[in-house]
C-alpha cells in the first residue's frame, strides 16, 4: 500500500508540474505584440480547460458512485 501512494505522490507531483508548465506557456499567447485573438476566443479556450478540469476533479470525489441504474 505505501509503495501505492509513493507512486500517487511521484506521478500526481510530476503532471501537475507539467500542466502548470502548459498553463504558463499558453499564457504567452496573450501577448498583444505578437497574437491577435478576441475575447469570444479566450473565452473558449477558457471554458474548455474548466470543463476539464471539473470532469478530472470529479473522478477523484468520494465515494466513487456510479449514476447507472437503481432499484
């Protein structure tokens, strides 16, 4: 079990890092200088990554339910 949660720790650390590394990257596309966008567009980008940042944070809720059929 502890050997399950060292890898938990390692993998989780390791690819939170990297979306925060992307996350940075895809900020330098707000510069004016260089981009142009408009606001419906950033809208949408933003949008997309809220939407999947709710469906992965929902796959960690407790207890893990399934919305299947009940009696």
């Amino acid at each position: 079990m502890d050997n399950r949660r060292q890898n938990f720790k390692r993998l989780a650390a390791a690819r939170t890092n990297e979306v925060l590394r992307r996350l940075k990257i895809l900020g330098n596309c707000s510069n004016r200088s260089h981009y142009d966008y408009t606001e419906e567009e950033v809208n949408k980008i933003f949008s997309e990554i809220e939407r999947k940042i709710r469906e992965t944070k929902a796959k960690f809720t407790f207890p893990h339910r399934d919305s299947g059929f009940k009696l």
